[in-house]
C-alpha cells in the first residue's frame, strides 16, 4: 500500500546492460576505478577521470539515468554542509569578509570527486542488489563476517528510512497550523520520532540476530549462485585496471599543481 509513496527499501537493483558480466568482475571494477578517483589530487586528473563516469550515466538510456539521478541526489545533500564548513573553516583569502576563497574551490573539488565515485559505485557495483553483491564478495573469498555485517546494514538501512519516511508524513500531517506554536509543536514531535525511531532499531536488530540465530546461522540462507568467468570479464578488469593506472599517471605527473587535500 505504501509502495507508491514511499522509496522502495530494497535496494537500488535494477537492470542494466552492465548485467552481462559477471558479479565478481564488476565488483572488481567499480572499487578499483573508485580508489584510483579518491587518490587523485588535481583538476586535470579529474577531468580525465570523468570520461568513464559520463560514459556510465549514459549507458542505460534515459530511465537508467532517472534511477541513477534519484541516487544522486540523495548522495548530495551532504555537499551543501562540506561547502558551508570548508569556506568557513579554510584558511587563506575570504571573500565577503567570512568566505575562504580557496575553502570553496577545494569543497567544490571534494564534491566533485564525490559525484564521480558515486556514479561509478552505483553503477558498477550498487545496481547489482544485495544478493549478487553478497554472491560477488563470497566469490572474491571476502570473510563471511564482512560479508554478514555489510548485507544486513545496506539491508536495515532501507528499512530504517522506510519507516522514517512513513512517521515523518505522520508528523507533517498531525503538526497544527498556527504559527509558532506550530513550530513548537513540530521540535517535539521530530524529538519524539527520532527517539521512537531508536528504540524500534534496538527491537528490530535483537529479532534480527534471533531470526538468524533461529536458521542456524548464515549457513541458513541461500545465496547467489556463481555465474561463469569469461573473456569478457578479463576485458573489462583490463581496461579498468589500464584506465585506473592512466589517471594514477595523470596525477602524479602534475603533483606540483595539486590540491593540498
């Protein structure tokens, strides 16, 4: 019944052509290209690092892009605080007589890097779904303790925000309409609702650990069956890794213009 009100609380499965490789091989990938993007330290490495992320938003016509944007957005709510602190905090020239000039330009950078390992990790990695991203990391010889803790996280996650969502609604439409008391009024019930929505976690993850207590442990779930590594995969890893070295290389070779990050 909430199904069109409220985001899904699955995950962000959904199908793409990148469903071709295997699991493994995509993993793989995205994390490779993702730590070769989080090292970079100037402009032009990054713009050489925007091919791949382009090429990917626009993989999937326009409905993966609507999906991927969705993301995003979510992704990028954090930016306005990094600018916010950094050009208050960053030493150097201000502008406006409270703004680091420099401040701003190195929180624009971040949110730039930012943006570019959200797209790859969405695509190469987040779109596959919990299962065959749990299948891909047992594949990959992962501990399964790693495995369990990531899975159950991204799984309690969602859950947690459906229900935020779902009480949030009820406090915007229970919240009087007069003004300052109104504002009052709404404090009291998001303090009410964050301490409600705590306890409810405390409950969930106690029936959580019996429910898996009760299967006998992660032995009791199934798990996503291995598809065949091909030449495809070993394509797709070399380019990935030849790229990654490209912008490593990139980096390196204007070190003396980098950003002091």
């Amino acid at each position: 019944m909430t199904h069109g009100v409220f985001p899904s609380c699955g995950d962000f499965a959904h199908e793409s052509r990148l469903d071709a490789l295997d699991p493994r091989c995509r993993a793989i990938c995205a994390f490779t290209c993702a730590i070769a993007i989080a090292s970079l330290r100037d402009v032009t490495a990054l713009l050489a690092a925007s091919a791949l992320p382009l090429l990917l938003l626009c993989l999937d016509g326009k409905r993966g892009l609507r999906c991927l944007a969705r993301h995003l957005l979510t992704a990028n709510k954090i930016s306005a605080l990094v600018v916010l602190f950094l050009a208050l905090t960053y030493p150097g020239e201000r502008f406006f007589y409270l703004f680091s000039a420099r401040g701003t330009v190195m929180a624009l950078f971040v949110i730039w890097k930012l943006n570019l390992i959200s797209v790859v990790l969405l695509r190469m990695a987040a779109s596959m779904g919990i299962t065959r991203l749990g299948g891909a990391m047992e594949g990959l010889g992962f501990p399964l303790k790693l495995r369990v803790l990531l899975l159950l996280t991204m799984r309690y996650v969602f859950l947690l925000a459906l229900r935020v969502a779902a009480m949030s609604m009820a406090v915007n439409l229970r919240m009087g309409k007069d003004g300052g008391n109104r504002c009052v009024s709404g404090y009291r019930a998001y303090a009410y609702m964050i301490g409600t929505t705590l306890i409810h976690s405390s409950d969930r993850s106690e029936r959580a650990a019996l429910a898996i207590g009760c299967r006998g442990g992660m032995s009791g779930f199934s798990s996503a069956a291995q598809s065949r590594w091909t030449w495809k995969e070993s394509y797709a890893c070399l380019f990935f890794f030849i790229y990654s070295a490209l912008l490593i290389a990139i980096s390196l070779s204007h070190a003396g213009a980098a950003m002091p990050l």
